[in-house]
C-alpha cells in the first residue's frame, strides 16, 4: 500500500539520472501529496520527461474519469495480467523524499532512505481524452511484498527504483518484461529508516513542514512500538 508521500525536497539529480530533457512542474513543496491531488512524475515519450500527473490512474478506453481515485496503487504480481500493455509502454517514476504508513492506531509513520535522500517510486501512467479532447495524465504507484521495516504494520510497500536502474526502466524499447522483475522487489531494508510523525498528516488537507518532524527520538527504527 501507498496512500501518501511527500516530494518536498530537490528532485535535479534524478531528472538528470533519468536524462530529463523537458519539464513542467510546480516548485511547490509538497509534504503530505494524496489521491487524486497532482505530483511530479517522469516518464518517456518521444525523450524524458517530467510533469505534473494525478495521482489515480485513469486508463484512455474509460468513459468515466472517476474511476481513477480507486486506481491508487497496483500490485507488481498483477502487472502482466491486467495491465500487460501499460507495462510495456508507459512505465514512469515518481521522484519523492519518503512516504507515510499507518499503524493499526492510525499512527503515521514517514519511510525514507537512511541519509534522507530523494529516491523514486516505480508507477505507471496513461493519458485519457475527455470528449472536448483535452488531456488528463494520471498514474498509480507499484507496490511489492513489504520488506522488513515496513512488515510490521503493513504487508505491503512501494516499488522503489534504484538509481542505476532508473533508464532501464523507463525504456520504452524493453518489450521482455521478464528484464524488469528483478525492480519489483522489496528495497532493501538496512537503506531504510522510519519514525513517528504528527496525527495531523491524517488529514490529506494538512500539507506543512510540519508533517516531517518527528513525534519523538528514537534510535533504532527496528524498536518502534506498533
């Protein structure tokens, strides 16, 4: 499961690991991004690019757009099962900072990388015509088997890409899916941290630096109390 993350700090090194060549997205800091509220997504269509997108994935053949705020995450076991021809052709990144689960108390936690770098998550997007023929561009977040930081409180997580898997990836060109399967993997746990952060990120509307401080020190994230 992914129902929330952040994308507040400075996403260059990934637009140019990615080879980003065009872009238009807000500056905005955002610290606490839901469904159906719009984020910074890469992808590759005639190059790399990088725009803003809709969290919750609206498919060109539907007639409502609605459906897309159900459309959320999609699990990578399905992948070549129900979305075979996004798969091969509209894989994209969703650069973040971390990303928020909750406890069976409703407690919030941030993940995040171990020296609080930005990361991608792996996602796929398509592009739905409304009947005046303007353009809605929507995605959905991968999720894999929880890896041992998260287990605890949810059994899911998303998919994280490595940086040196980030072009392979994105490649439209790779048609063998079976290349792929290694990315759909839990991350790595030790590349991991997490701690308690304000009920207020409860709230899809409370959106404030406040989201990332922590509720209280802790230092060893194995020893978090569920």
């Amino acid at each position: 499961m992914c129902g929330r993350f952040s994308q507040a700090g400075d996403f260059e090194k990934i637009r140019t690991d990615c080879k980003v060549t065009e872009y238009n997205i807000s500056t905005e800091a955002r610290y606490n991004i839901a469904p159906s509220q719009s984020a910074q997504v890469i992808f590759n269509e005639s190059g790399s690019k990088c725009v803003m997108m809709k969290w919750g994935l609206v498919q060109s053949w539907v007639r409502c757009p609605e459906v897309g705020n159900r459309l959320i995450n999609i699990r990578a076991d399905s992948l070549k099962e129900k979305q075979k021809g996004l798969f091969k052709n509209h894989r994209c990144l969703i650069p973040v900072d971390g990303f928020y689960e909750w406890t069976k108390y409703k407690q919030p936690l941030r993940f995040l990388m171990n020296d609080d770098s930005p990361f991608a998550l792996a996602g796929l997007w398509d592009r739905w015509n409304s009947p005046d023929r303007s353009p809605l561009e929507t995605f959905t977040v991968i999720t894999t088997e929880a890896n041992e930081l998260i287990a605890p409180i949810h059994n899911r997580m998303p998919v994280i890409v490595s940086s040196k898997d980030y072009l392979l990836w994105l490649d439209t060109n790779v048609k063998d899916l079976s290349l792929l399967d290694f990315i759909l993997k839990p991350f790595p746990t030790g590349k991991m941290r997490c701690y308690k952060v304000s009920r207020s990120v409860n709230n899809a509307q409370f959106d404030s630096p406040e989201c990332f401080k922590p509720l209280e020190s802790n230092g060893n994230n194995m020893e978090l109390k569920f």
